[in-house]
C-alpha cells in the first residue's frame, strides 16, 4: 500500500512540467489575440499614415514591435524551460526552473495588459485621456526598444510611406497619351478649314499701286 503511494507521489519536477505546461497553453491563447491586435496596428499606422500623421504612425509600429519581441521572449523562454524540465538530473536545475516559470509568469501578466484592441484604438484618438496615453507608451518605448529597434521600426514606415504613395499613383484617374477618336476626327477637318481660310485671303489681295 505504502509502495504504491509511492509510486503516485507528485515530485517537483511532475509540478513544474504541469506549470510549465499551463504557461504554454495561456501563450497560445495570448499569441491568437495578439495577432488581431498587431494586424491592426499596422492597419492604424496606414490610415495615420493617409491623414498625415506621421508621429502617431510610428507609435503605432513602435508600439507593435514591442509586442512582437514580447511574444517571442515569453516563447524562448518556454523553450528553455522545456529543456531544462527535461534534464536528467532535474534536482541540479530545479531552483533555476522555479525561477523561470516565476519570470515567465510575469512576461505572461504583461502580455495579458497588452494586448488589448481598444487600447490600439487609444493611438490614434484625440481626447486629452487618449493624448495622455500615447505620451505614457511613447515614454515606455524609448526606455524598452534599444536603438537598432528604432531603426528597424524607422524602415518599416518608410517603406509603408512609399506603399502608400505607390497606391495614391495607381488610384490617380490615367490620362491618355493620344488623341481619343473623336479628337482624331476633328483635327484633320479643323486643319482644311484653316487651310481653306488661307487660301481665300490670298487670292482677295490686291497689289499696292505704283
């Protein structure tokens, strides 16, 4: 009977694959929402974009790469977990798995706040809450995105600019490089007329006296 309770008992690596686990699932379900949230951001930044609101474009792009590096420092640092919990002498790199689901829980919390369709509709409104809001996340991204990051995130606008002057060409109504066929017509008959007009003035002319 004692064998096998034993044999049952829930060790403390058994708690920290199911731990480990529970993370993983509560990321998929952050990593569905979050690709709506990131679409759309980057749909914000081209209708900023089409008004000419430059400054709020970019925070808008800042602010979805943030959360993309977010999500993927939240999925390595599962994967490292993974690789530990999976280590034969578990007892060695038991305090360094606690502590790792500890800071994985934390990414997870922050990513829970973030990713919020209504606060990405915050970037582009114009009431004083909203304003306050976009200077707050403005502040955050200038201490969290290192300047390689605000590099990438200057490209990427640049490159969604000449998108969008790309799409203002091609909508511009196409003007003819030819005569159209009514004009054809016309000209050749225009052009007798006058040739017509000419000819008649000419002849009614007459020499100056000597």
């Amino acid at each position: 009977m004692g064998a096998e309770q034993s044999k049952h008992r829930v060790t403390a690596q058994d708690k920290a694959v199911l731990d480990m686990k529970v993370q993983r699932d509560k990321l998929k379900q952050y990593q569905r929402r979050a690709q709506a949230v990131l679409e759309r951001e980057d749909q914000l930044a081209r209708e900023l974009l089409r008004r000419g609101d430059r400054r709020r474009a970019l925070l808008a792009l800042r602010r979805r790469k943030y959360q993309q590096q977010m999500m993927d420092t939240a999925d390595q640092q599962l994967f490292n977990l993974q690789q530990l919990v999976e280590t034969v002498e578990f007892s060695l790199v038991q305090r360094d798995v606690l502590a790792g689901l500890e800071q994985g829980n934390r990414v997870l919390t922050r990513l829970n706040r973030e990713m919020r369709i209504e606060d990405v509709e915050r970037l582009a409104a114009e009431t004083a809450d909203a304003i306050a809001y976009q200077e707050e996340v403005a502040e955050i991204l200038s201490s969290a995105m290192s300047p390689a990051d605000e590099d990438a995130v200057a490209q990427e606008l640049e490159l969604l600019e000449r998108q969008e002057a790309d799409r203002l060409r091609l909508a511009m109504p196409y003007a003819p490089q030819h005569a159209l066929p009514e004009q054809q017509q016309q000209q050749p008959a225009a052009a007798a007329a006058a040739s017509a007009v000419g000819q008649g003035n000419v002849e009614s002319e007459e020499p100056l006296p000597a």
